[in-house]
C-alpha cells in the first residue's frame, strides 16, 4: 500500500485530467479512515449492495440516484480510465471492452473500426454503478462506474482500433484521439502465438514492472490467477475485512498501459471475495468484468469460463468453491462447477484442432510456501483433470514461484528437470504457482533453498504441509518441488501447432530474465 499523503504520484498525475485529479484527491484524503472492519460496518447499521446498471439520466437502474457530486459533472471534463480488455466466447469473433469513469455519464460507446483515422462503428455500451454506502464520521459513500461494450462479428486475425467515450468526450476528436488503443482478434487457424500468467498482483512498483515484461513479451492474452487488486486486505470472504473500493481505481489504472492491448482474463481468489456486494462477494467482480459468458453460472460465478485460442483450451475455475484452507465460499455451487469442469474438459479433449489444455485458478494444488497445497482442490479437480489429461495447471496464492515435476498419482511420475520435456499422456501433470504478481513476497519452509535456473541447489525432500477439511493441516513430505524462487515473476508460454505440437513454457523474474524453462508435449 502507498504511503498516505496530500499529492498525486507523478506517474498517474500524468494520465489525469482535472477531474479525475479531484476524485483522486477526495478518496485519499478519507483513506486513512476508510480501511474499516465491517465488524465497524455492522456497529454503524451499513447495508451495501451492488447496483444494477445505469440509466442516462443520472438514475441507476434500481432507481438510487447517483450523489449530486457526480451527476452534475459535465461529460466533457469526465476522461476515462483503467481500459481492459477481455475476450467473448470466441476469441476470433468475439472482443469485451471494459473501461471506469470517475463521475456519471451519459450514453457512452465505443468506436472502433480497421484504421485509427477511421473509428466508423458505433457501439453502444452499459455503466455498472458499484455502490459502496459510507460510514457517519469516517468515510464518505462510494460511487464507482465501470463502462462495458461488446464487439462481436468481429473478423479473426484482424487488428482493430478502438476508442472509448461519451456523452461530451468523443475520442475521435483530435484533442483525444492519444487515448486510441488497439486488439487483435484471434486467428482463424492455429498458428505459434505466446500467452503470459501470473497471481497476486495488487498495486506497487513490482506490480508495474511486471506489466512492462507482459508487454515486452508481446502476448495474445494473459491470465491472472486471482487475487486481483487487494482493495479486500484480509482475503477471508467476510465482512469482517478491512476494505479500500477506491484501490481498484489505482489498480485499473496502473494496469492500462496493458490491459488496453492485451486481453486480460482474470478468475477470483480469495481477496476477491468481496463481502460487502453480494451473499458469495462477487457483486464487485461483475460490476467491474466483462469475462465469456459460458461458464456453469456466469451471472453468480464471473471466474469460471472458457476459450480456445489456437490450439490451445483455456478453463477458468474459482478454487473457493473448494478450498478447505479459506471456507467463506466452500461448496457455494453444490457440485455444480465440478460438473461443469468435467463436461468441459470433455469437450475441448473432443475439440477438432485443440492440442493443448491449460486451467489455470488460485488456490495451490501443490505449493511447498505458505499457504502449503489445498486439499480441497486435490479432492474435487484432480481426478479430473488426470481423466481428461491436463496439459499445464497454473496456480497463484502463493507469492513466490514454484514449480513441480510431472504428477501423477499424487507422486513424481517423472522427473523435469530445468530444459527438459515432458508427456502428459505419459507422465503427469506440471503444476505452476506463479504468485510473484507484485504483491509483498512469500519464502519456503525452513531450511529449503531456492533452485532455479541459474542456482539450481541439491535435489531433495521438502517437508510441507495440506490442508484438509475443517482447515485442519497435515503434514506430508513430498519430492515434487523441482524448481523453487523467491521473488517477482511471472509465465510465458509459447504454443505451437503442426506436426510437433508444444508448450514452451518459460518463467521470467520481474526484470525478464528467465529463471525456469521445460516443454510440454504431447504423444502421437
């Protein structure tokens, strides 16, 4: 968290207009007072709940009218902020455009078209008005809009340009035609692309920096293994947390330089168990998301979903359903999210084209560092994905990077070495906890020494622990933590098609450097 003072750091005092440098201001200067318990909340007789969307007369659709401060700002003075984008069902066909304004405004859209002096397609977007009511004597009420517009019967393999606006801001305008981003599409048959993954990002220099590696690394889309943002410092899923709304502006916007580019597809951790919103904490989620609709619930569950990029199937999952370390949301879906892993898995193995599989969510199958592995996602997933043959599980949650050999059977059914290959219809499964987002890091037991490329130390036990119903732990000595860092990372992994089809997956530490290497192929 940033130091609390009376100014605006240079780096986004930059990127805002007067505005936005208000608001800024205002929700500073009340957030010494505003990370209370809800424990406070509850003494204070706070109801929070999330609205429903925005009408363009200042009203939001469950009737609240927004707080004169921000119904009276005129469009033109209102910039938007924090775009990020994120695919439809189709990555070809299909593109979602996210973006938060600081006050109300009326009809906003998005222009997008194939040049950027030629945005002639017009689409109309929704505001989702996320209240946050105050508490008498040490917050004011909350306000956040966040903007959505859906690009489908787009073109595959094509660039577009696109820009964001409204009512009194047109971002065709030469005064705004700076704030003009661009996507790609995805191809319409598979060809070598590179995607990138981490967890546990919040908001800090580290957490930048990553971003700028994402970038370098020139991605088709990234993945991010939950706790987002960390305006929820607890991570219990109670309304006993202390909680900051106004830090997800920060996170937006130090995030925009590349979530504007590059999709950014998220699932839900255990800090984005938002109590305040909604019975299973989701409501800000689905406020601030545009996510693929094709999950087991999207309305109730906004982290979990799929895609298929290339050959590459992508499954999004919400490890609280399960988890016996951090049982605010176990068993939330009564079983319903496992069944729907189970067909979907099914489906992408049947998939004509689709080489490889990859799950990714947040909660540590197997981790050797703090939070340890969750016994609750062995129970429930790994059946699963051994019967339809996972190619890469990535985690986050852990804030450290970690990677195991092939499992199989709960064991070591092969070593893997740093450079080597591996059959997951012959030897396992890898798993990944890539938590070194940014957020303050984590180490490993006593006495376990890092091992990664570069320093790779003796290999040998690692005594740990799982957790295990009731948040009981027990202990269990394992061989199958092979690489080991303590420190600021993240993923990239290339897929390649043809006749050879492979994952080269790499971790990069947060200046790029590469730390771990290992390819994932499959049997023919």
């Amino acid at each position: 968290m940033e130091t609390p003072d009376c100014g605006i750091p240079e780096h986004l005092a930059t990127r805002m207009s007067m505005a936005e440098q208000y608001e800024y201001l205002r929700t500073k200067l009340t957030r010494r007072r505003t990370l209370v318990t809800a424990g406070a909340m509850a003494a204070g007789g706070l109801l929070t709940g999330c609205g429903g969307k925005s009408t363009t007369d200042g009203k939001a659709a469950d009737g609240r009218t927004s707080s004169p401060a921000t119904s009276k700002v005129p469009g033109a003075v209102v910039t938007p902020f924090g775009r990020h984008l994120a695919f439809g069902a189709d990555p070809k066909t299909a593109m979602r455009i996210s973006w938060q304004v600081p006050f109300a405004v009326r009809k906003p859209y998005v222009r997008v078209g194939l040049k950027p002096d030629d945005l002639s397609r017009r689409i109309t977007a929704e505001v989702r008005d996320l209240h946050t009511p105050g508490l008498t004597g040490v917050r004011p009420a909350v306000e956040q809009y966040y903007v959505h517009a859906a690009l489908d019967d787009l073109h595959p393999g094509t660039t577009y340009y696109y820009g964001v606006g409204h009512e009194g801001f047109d971002p065709a305008a030469p005064a705004h035609r700076s704030t003009i981003g661009t996507f790609r599409t995805a191809p319409a048959n598979p060809e070598k692309f590179v995607f990138t993954a981490f967890g546990d990002q919040g908001v800090s220099n580290a957490a930048a920096a990553n971003d700028h590696v994402v970038l370098r690394e020139n991605p088709a889309f990234h993945l991010h293994a939950g706790d987002i943002c960390y305006a929820d410092t607890n991570g219990l899923g109670k309304t006993t947390d202390g909680y900051d709304p106004t830090y997800w502006n920060l996170f937006l916007k130090q995030n925009e330089p590349v979530s504007r580019s590059v999709p950014w597809m998220v699932t839900t951790g255990n800090h984005d168990m938002e109590a305040w919103y909604s019975p299973d904490g989701y409501g800000g989620q689905l406020a601030r998301w545009s996510l693929p609709e094709n999950g087991f619930d999207p309305k109730h569950a906004p982290g979990v979903y799929s895609f298929v990029y290339g050959n590459v199937g992508v499954v999004a999952l919400d490890a609280n359903d399960v988890s016996y370390e951090i049982t605010a949301n176990l068993g939330y879906t009564d079983g319903k999210q496992t069944k729907w892993l189970d067909g979907r898995l099914r489906e992408l193995r049947a998939t004509k084209g689709v080489d490889f599989v990859v799950v990714f969510f947040h909660h540590c199958a197997y981790s050797t560092s703090s939070h340890a592995s969750d016994g609750g996602v062995r129970s429930a997933w790994l059946p699963l994905f051994a019967k339809h043959q996972v190619d890469l599980v990535i985690n986050g949650h852990n804030h450290v990077y970690e990677r195991t050999d092939a499992i199989r059977n709960n064991a070591v059914g092969r070593a893997v070495p740093i450079g080597a290959s591996t059959d997951p219809t012959r030897d396992g499964i890898v798993y990944v906890t890539a938590g070194g987002g940014g957020r303050d890091l984590y180490g490993f037991p006593a006495g376990v020494k890092e091992s990664y490329e570069g320093h790779v130390t003796r290999h040998g036990t690692v005594d740990t622990v799982q957790w295990e119903k009731g948040q009981h732990t027990k202990a269990e000595t394992v061989e199958w933590s092979r690489v080991r860092y303590r420190g600021f990372s993240l993923l990239s992994v290339e897929a390649e098609s043809g006749s050879t089809p492979r994952l080269k997956v790499s971790a990069l530490d947060g200046n790029g450097k590469r730390i771990d290497h290992f390819e994932v192929r499959r049997g023919r």
